[in-house]
C-alpha cells in the first residue's frame, strides 16, 4: 500500500507543478509542445539507450514477461477491434487509444509498487524492458507508417526504422546488453542526465496540457477514453490473471508479482507519443488522467484479492 500511494503521490505532485506552469504561462503559448518533443526526440531515447544497456537479458526473460506481453497485446487488440470495427476511428487514433488501453505506467508507479509491495525492484523490470524495447517503438513505427496518405510498402516501413530515435536507441541499448559491452562511465553520463528528464518532462507536459482544458467534454472522445480505461483496468489485469493462474499454473506470491503490475494506470508516455504525432491527444490525455485518479482503489481491490 505505502508504495501505491507514494508512486501516485510523485506523479500527481509533477502533473499540478506543470499545470501551475501553463496556468502562469512560464513558457510561453508552445512550451508544451516544445517540451514534449523534447522529450520524444531526446530524453526517451537516452532513457531506453541507458536502461537497455545494462540490462540482463536473460533476467527478463521470465514468465512475467510473458503475462505482461499477451495481456498488454490482449488489451490493445481488443480496443482496437472495437474502435475500429464498431466506432469506426481512424486509425492514427485507434493506435493511440490501444495504447492507452495497454501500456502501464511501469517507471513511476511500477518500480514503487515492486520495491514496496512485492519487496524487489526486479518484479517490475521484465514489464519496464518490455514497454521500452519493444511495445512502445512497435506502436511508434505504426504511427509513423499511419501518419502516411499512401499505404506503405514493407520496404518503406523497414525504411522508417532508421529515422525513428526511440526504436533506434532500443536497439542499440539491446545491442548494448547482448555483447556484454559495459560503455566508459564517461560515455554513459550524458545519456544518463538526458534520460532523467523523460518521465517528469512527460508528466510536465501532461500537467501544461491540463490547463485550459476540459477532459470528458467531447461526447466521442469520452466513449473512446470510457472504454481505454475500462479495458486497461478491468480487462488487462484479468487477462493477466487468467494467463498466469490457469496457463502458466502460478501460484501464491509468483502469481501476486505476475499480475499486480497489469491494472497500473496508463503511462504518460502515451500521451507524448499522441502529441508527436497528432492522433488521439483528447484520448489519450483524458485515459491517463482517468485511469491514474481511480488507480489506487483498482490496486488495493487486485492487491486484497491475491494476497
């Protein structure tokens, strides 16, 4: 309980340090644009250069990993049928809202709830490396390619990779981690300063967008928000349960670290990928706001029933 509530705690002391910015305007009428392509473009990458790279490949390579990767892809597949099927989105904003029905905050909420509640820090690594290295830039690729007037060949989607830093800098830091290279501490610094600022900027940008702004307004967009949240907190935690208890045959505190991370809020990284590339922002925004105030009762409720 004490590392729900202080995760919670940080990330909405941030989001109102950032309303409190665009409400006195302290930078200026683009500064959440900026500072979310800032972010995007510079201290992600670095982020997933750093933390990839000394990774223990074979550490994250679990049955969590495994539960957290088909529940994430269950949910993002079941808001995507019915979003695109059913409500009829395009699909620059289906993509953003499966990802806001899918990926977890695994960094600010992940690593609290692992250390405090689960008791190591490792449980929220295989969720973490597996957002980073592959579901994120899997879903950046696909804007990128959506973003497109024409339908691209493959090889213009495989052309895409070379221009996408968040992709690239997953690879290289797998790379990284693969050969057993440990790069000079002199290397590494930079990355290491320009990847701290990815998740508060991220929560900064979150924070500015909020002012002025009135979420669940737009009666479309509440449906899409309604049903990414519904999914993220009902759906994933119980695909995530269904596919640890009964298919993988965990039992007791494996099946409580397997599943307490499925029902964690959306990450606001979501909300920095949908701004990049103007699909989904209201979606995105409003599911993060959401899903993150109702998260802890969600928590508590998963926590008591597999404790």
């Amino acid at each position: 309980m004490l590392g729900v509530l202080q995760g919670f705690s940080v990330i909405w002391v941030v989001i109102l340090v950032g309303y409190l910015l665009g409400r006195v305007d302290v930078l200026g009428p683009d500064g959440e644009r900026i500072l979310s392509r800032l972010v995007f473009f510079v201290a992600t990458p670095a982020l997933m250069l750093q933390t990839l790279s000394h990774t223990d490949l074979r550490a994250v390579f679990s049955t969590s990993l495994l539960v957290a990767a088909l529940s994430a892809f269950a949910a993002a597949l079941v808001y995507l049928l019915v979003a695109g099927v059913v409500l009829k989105r395009p699909t620059g904003t289906a993509l953003v809202g499966a990802m806001s029905a899918s990926l977890v905050n695994a960094a600010y909420l992940g690593i609290p709830i692992a250390v405090y509640v689960l008791g190591d820090a490792s449980f929220a690594a295989p969720v973490l490396i597996f957002q980073l290295a592959f579901y994120t830039p899997l879903f950046v690729l696909l804007l990128d390619n959506a973003g497109r007037r024409r339908r691209a060949s493959l090889w213009t989607f495989l052309g895409q990779i070379p221009r996408n830093p968040v992709l690239i800098a997953s690879l290289l830091g797998l790379l990284i981690a693969a050969v057993g290279w440990q790069p000079p501490n002199l290397v590494m610094q930079p990355f290491i300063a320009l990847g701290g600022a990815a998740v508060p900027g991220a929560l900064l940008a979150f924070g500015i967008s909020l002012h002025g702004s009135r979420p669940l307004q737009n009666s479309d967009g509440r449906t899409d928000v309604l049903l990414a949240s519904a999914v993220k907190l009902a759906l994933q935690p119980a695909v995530a349960f269904f596919l640890a208890r009964y298919l993988l045959d965990l039992r007791g505190h494996a099946l409580f670290a397997a599943v307490v991370l499925a029902p964690l809020p959306t990450a606001q990284n979501v909300f920095i990928v949908a701004s990049r590339y103007k699909s989904g922002v209201a979606v995105a925004k409003d599911t993060v706001l959401l899903t993150t105030a109702v998260g802890v009762p969600i928590l508590v409720l998963v926590s008591a029933l597999l404790a």
